[in-house]
C-alpha cells in the first residue's frame, strides 16, 4: 500500500534532529522524500511517499504526530 504523507514542521531548528532521526528510522519505506524550509517563517514542509502497510504507516505517522510542532496528513493511495 502506497501513503502520502504531508508533514509540517514548526520552529524547524527545535525539532530538526528528533524529525530527522524519525525519518531514519523509517527509511526503508520511504520511496520518496521532499523537503521545503520556508526560513522566514521557521517552518518546513515535508512530502513523503510511503510503501508500507496499515499498521506500520500508523506506527510512523503517530510517532511523528507526537513531536511537539509537528502537524501530519496521511492520504492512502489507491490503486
């Protein structure tokens, strides 16, 4: 199952490593990853194309959900 995720991140430098480290975490289903700072705003937008099952994308995306500044939408892809 294909999942896009859209991750906001607020106050970027203050969460950067935690996000980041995430991401590492989860990096075998990760097929793809978009990064966009927006410096004068201190935030950043985070696309992802995720190949993993239900539970698994439940797992990432709550874990993410939980980081203080962080806002995340996940849309299942269908075939």
């Amino acid at each position: 199952m294909y999942y896009l995720l859209n991750i906001l991140v607020e106050n970027r430098e203050a969460v950067y490593r935690e996000v980041n480290e995430l991401l590492h975490q989860y990096a075998k289903y990760i097929e793809l990853r978009v990064g966009y700072p927006v410096k004068e705003e201190d935030v950043g937008i985070i696309i992802l194309i995720i190949k993993a099952d239900n539970d698994t994308m439940g797992a990432f995306s709550g874990k993410l959900g939980q980081i203080k500044g962080i806002r995340v939408k996940s849309i299942m892809i269908k075939r």
